[in-house]
C-alpha cells in the first residue's frame, strides 16, 4: 500500500511571494521521514505540496513535480481530491468534525465519498480506531459527540480518521504540539507501528521527537525573513543528528542558532 | 491605636472602600430628590423627574466616589452606574410597550377572535376577528421565506466559500445596498414590475415578492457571518480526507453552522412579518377570507391592525391592540422556535 515520494525541482508560493525554492527529496515507502527547521522556513507548505493542499489557500501555487510512485501529482488531468484520497493529513491542532459522533468522525472520509454498508463501515470504524490505539477508550461512547474526548484522544480521533480511508501516504503536521507528554508518547508508538503500513511524513519542531520516530530526517532552513525556505540537507537521521554534512544543521540541533 | 489598625492603614494596598449598598443608596437617594424637584418645579410629567433622577444617580455617584474612594474607583463607578441607566433606558420602553399591549389586547382576544374573519362585521361594531390577517400573513411570509433562504443561503455560500475577485466584491455591495432600501422602496418596484408592467392584480404573492426584497439581505448578511464562523481547519480537515468541495460544504460546514444559520433566517422573517408598507400597495388588504395567495387582495395583520385603528371606533380599536398582541406573540413563538432549534443543532460539547 505505501508509496515512494519523489519531488523534484518544486517551488511554492502564496501570490507572487515564493516560500519555498527549489526542493528536491525522495521519501522512501514504509519509513517516517521528519521534517524539522525553524519557524516560517516552509516545512509545513511543502508537506501541503504533497497531497495538494497547499492550493487550497488562496493565491496558493506549485510548480514542480511530485512523483508518487511513478504518478506526477501535479501532472495535467490529476484530480486534487483524488490526490488527497491518497494522500491523508493530520493537522497541528485536533479538528474533530464538532457536528459528529466519534464514530461518524471515523467514517466521515468514506461515507461522504460514496455509499457503504453499515456492517462494512462498523468494520472499518473498528480498525481504524484500533489502529489508532483509540479503540479500548472510546468503544463505549461511539455514539458521543467526538469533540467531547481529552485532547490527545481527539488527536488520535483525527489519526483514525486519517487511516480509515486507506491512504497510501500519511503526513502530519506537527501532530504532537498541542499534547502533554503522555498523550505525545501514544502518538509517537502509534507512529511506529503505522509505518508498517504506510509513508510517513511528520513535521516537528521538537528534536527529540524526530530523533526518536524517524528514520530520515530532513532539515529546512531560510536565509533570512522574506527569503524562500530552502532544504538544506535530508538523511539517516542517525547521521543528521550525530554527523551532519552541513554546518547550518549541526548548530540548528545544537542549539546553536543564529 | 493598636498595631493591628496602625498597619491596616499604612497598606498600601488597602485603600477606602465604600459599603456594597453604596449604589442602592444613591439610586433610592436620587429617585426622591428627582420626584422632589420635579414636584417642587411643578413638572408634570413621569419622563422629566426619571430623567433628573438617572443624571443625580450617575453625578451623585461619582462626587461621592472621588471624595471617599479615589479618581480611579469613581470612574469605574461612573461607568457601573452609566451601563446601568443605559439598560433601564433600554428596557423601560420595552416593558412599557409589552404592558399596553397585553393589558389592551386580551380584551377581546379569544378563540373566536381568532377563527373569524371581518366579513359581515362593519367597522364600528365589535365582533369580527382576525382569521383572514393571520391566514394572509402566514402565507405571505411563508412565501416570501420560501423565495428568500434559498437565495439567501446560496449568495452567502457563494460569497464565502467560493467568492473571489470582482464579483463577489460587488455582490457585497448591492446586498449591502439592498439592506437599506426602505421597504416602500421595494413595494414600489414590485408593483411597477408585477401589477404595472406584467399586468398582473394585486395578490398575497406580489406581497411576498417585495418583503423578499427586504428578506434576502438580511439572510445574506446573517448566513455569511455564520459561515465565517466555521473553522478554517474543519474545511481542510474534510477536504484532505479527498471529500470534494460541495460535500465539504454541505456535509461539514452546513451543519455546524446550521443553527446560526436558523436563527438569522427567523430573525428575518420576523422582521418582515412586522411590514405594512408593502402589503398596502400590493395586496391591497379585504375584510374576507381569502386562502389562495396568487389571486385577489389578501389581509395581513400589520395592516389589519393600521385599517383598524384608522376606522376610528372603540370596537376596532379593540381589535387593532388584540391583532397587535397576536402579531408580537407570533414573532416571539418564532423566536423562541429559533433559539430551540439553534441550542438543538449546536455542535456538541458533552460527554
């Protein structure tokens, strides 16, 4: 089910202002690939370019390719929504549908893309929450309106979300920012056992995070305020994080920024 | 002097405080001294020594405050005291108004008031009722509702999820001008277009096509502000599950604004079922029963109630209060009905 990410020679921009320039990174299947860098580098606009969400945002716009396994994202004829039906997101802050019981939450992404039977989406609903590691918390209160769960649950909610509609690709953006530690740790074991299954792509500004959920680890970087974000250097993140071949992303993660 | 005391007065973080009666005080104080004045000037009316009472209450405040408490206390007074004379400057004519109604309307308002029409009865004898109003009324405004959300609705739909550029610049402006045309405006234009030019008679729909010239704007505005209410990630969160733009839309953003939505929608309706201007020029207004909206003149009830309070007798005078009831409690059962529905479709919170 997972699939490689090549992006080649991608730029990005909100109207005329370029935030991201000339990005080129292969992102191997069943992997989690971290993307860390200081603010306003363009980590999270280009983890938009990978399932075309960045045009949603007005004046949003992508040149480049971003091949998915040999597709080309932004190739002519491709439909965004298609797009994003293979490629899920999990957002900063949790985003339950308020409207929705849990279970409702966890089918929002198929019954709104076409008809299912009631047997087969209790099926599907079970496994996701399951696969989420949410299951055992909230079997008893499917029915409950999915806003009403604790942070963290909410947040493996919208994972479960994520996965019941069987992505090839899922990325998330800074999943564990709003979370307490006990909650971030779930998410980061959930983390582990999901890349059996799928690409994963996480932004994060915590280093130690990366360090501990991934295997590739990416490092962006801006030359000042104004500038496009620029990819500085990607690998192991054993390497990135013990021997770095760039300067810039020793002093990043030494702390010694700036 | 003790220690206890001599350090309670050195604190500086402890300044004169004035007792929790203090505002009752000075309100009591200067009701008395405005009825006071106003007696002893001789002025007659109710308004005069309220209003003396309400600028005693708000300067006595203050001067009293400033000399014992501190500038600072005495602003905050002042303030405390104005947002208070404000609220009962407000709500005076209100309760007032309700009073007179009801106290003038029950009268002669039954059941029978409300299952008959004014057919056999002249205008100087009691009897009659306001049926044919009610029928004429809720059928205009169920019309004009009917004509309106869904225009309504979809502007703002437009205006929010998918207006960019010029046009949605300029729809803007025409809804806002169209919140301002007054609503004689409006029935003069549906009379020229419908009666004068397409030739068509006076009937309860050409009524309803001018209130929905006076409904639309006000859904748009209301429906527009709910929409944009709606959490930008909860879009975004739909749409990266791979749901198309108009399932967004209809599946996630509709319902959680659904009550917001309601309740503009009621509040619209019922600030055309108050209308009178044009349903004089286009329905015309007739003492019998008629249900069929699209032919022949029809009653509504602001009109019954001006025709009824214009034919000058006490009978009708009557029955102008007790139509007037009915209208007040009907635009509050459509509101309490909004404020259900918007509390039932609230997007959920508990556990």
């Amino acid at each position: 089910m997972a699939k490689r990410i090549d992006v080649s020679g991608l730029n990005a921009y909100y109207g005329s202002f370029l935030a991201i320039e000339d990005i080129s990174m292969t992102v191997e299947p069943r992997s989690v690939t971290a993307f860390i860098g200081p603010s306003g580098c363009g980590k999270s606009t280009f983890l938009r370019t990978l399932n075309r969400m960045h045009e949603v945002t007005p004046g949003g716009r992508v040149d480049g390719k971003v091949m998915l396994d040999d597709e080309n994202l932004y190739g002519a004829g491709i439909d965004p929504v298609a797009v994003r039906r293979e490629v899920g997101m999990v957002f900063q802050r949790p985003n339950p549908f308020p409207t929705m019981s849990v279970y409702d939450n966890v089918a929002a992404g198929l019954r709104l893309n076409g008809k299912y039977k009631k047997s087969q989406l209790d099926d599907i609903v079970e496994k996701s929450l399951k696969g989420a590691n949410l299951w055992n918390e909230v079997k008893d209160r499917l029915n409950k309106p999915g806003s009403g769960l604790s942070g963290g649950q909410q947040q493996r909610l919208c994972i479960a979300r994520a996965i019941a509609v069987e992505p090839n690709v899922l990325l998330m953006d800074e999943p564990c920012s709003a979370l307490d530690p006990i909650s971030t740790l779930a998410i980061e074991d959930l983390i582990g056992e999901l890349k059996e299954q799928f690409t994963i792509v996480i932004v994060t500004h915590n280093m130690q995070q990366a360090a501990r959920v991934s295997d590739r680890t990416a490092f962006f970087n801006l030359a000042a305020v104004g500038q496009p974000g620029k990819l500085i250097e990607i690998d192991d993140t054993e390497r990135i994080f013990s021997n770095p071949s760039v300067q810039a992303t020793e002093d990043y993660i030494s702390g010694r920024f700036g | 002097m003790s220690n206890a005391t001599l350090s309670a007065k050195r604190s500086s973080l402890r300044g004169a405080t004035l007792p929790k009666w203090f505002p009752w005080a000075v309100a009591a104080g200067s009701l008395a001294l405005g009825y006071g004045i106003s007696a002893a000037a001789g002025l007659d009316s109710d308004i005069q020594w309220a209003l003396i009472a309400a600028v005693l209450f708000v300067v006595g405040s203050y001067a009293v405050s400033a000399k014992i408490e501190g500038s600072r206390q005495a602003k905050d007074r002042t303030a405390t005291s104005l947002v208070w004379v404000a609220f009962l400057l407000a709500v005076t004519p209100l309760a007032s108004l309700l009073w007179e109604t009801v106290e003038r309307g029950v009268k002669v308002l039954d059941v029978f008031f409300l299952t008959h029409s004014m057919g056999v009865v002249a205008d100087a004898e009691p009897g009659g009722g306001i049926y044919h109003a009610m029928l004429g009324t809720l059928e205009q405004v169920g019309l004009a509702a009917l004509i309106s959300v869904p225009v309504g609705v979809l502007t703002a739909i437009y205006l929010v999820e998918y207006g960019r550029g010029r046009l949605a610049k300029a729809v803007t402006f025409f809804v806002d001008v169209m919140t301002g045309i007054p609503s004689i405006v409006a029935g003069l234009f549906i009379l020229s277009l419908w009666v004068l030019i397409l030739k068509m008679g006076p009937s309860g729909f050409a009524g309803s096509l001018a209130l929905s010239i006076l409904m639309i704007p006000v859904v748009v505005r209301s429906t527009e502000e709910m929409l944009k209410l709606v959490p930008n990630e909860l879009r975004e969160a739909s749409l990266a599950l791979g749901v198309p733009k108009w399932r967004t839309i209809l599946k996630v953003v509709l319902p959680t604004s659904i009550g917001g939505i309601i309740t503009g929608v009621m509040l619209a309706i019922a600030r055309i079922t108050g209308e009178t201007a044009p349903v004089l020029l286009l329905v015309w207004g007739t003492d019998f029963i008629n249900a069929n909206p699209f032919q022949d003149p029809q009653e509504s009830l602001p009109m019954y109630i001006y025709l009824q309070f214009g034919a000058g007798s006490d009978a009708s005078h009557d029955r102008a209060w007790a139509a007037a009831l009915t209208l007040i409690a009907f635009i509050m059962i459509l509101n309490l009905v909004a404020r259900g529905i918007a509390r039932w479709k609230a997007p959920k919170t508990g556990r």
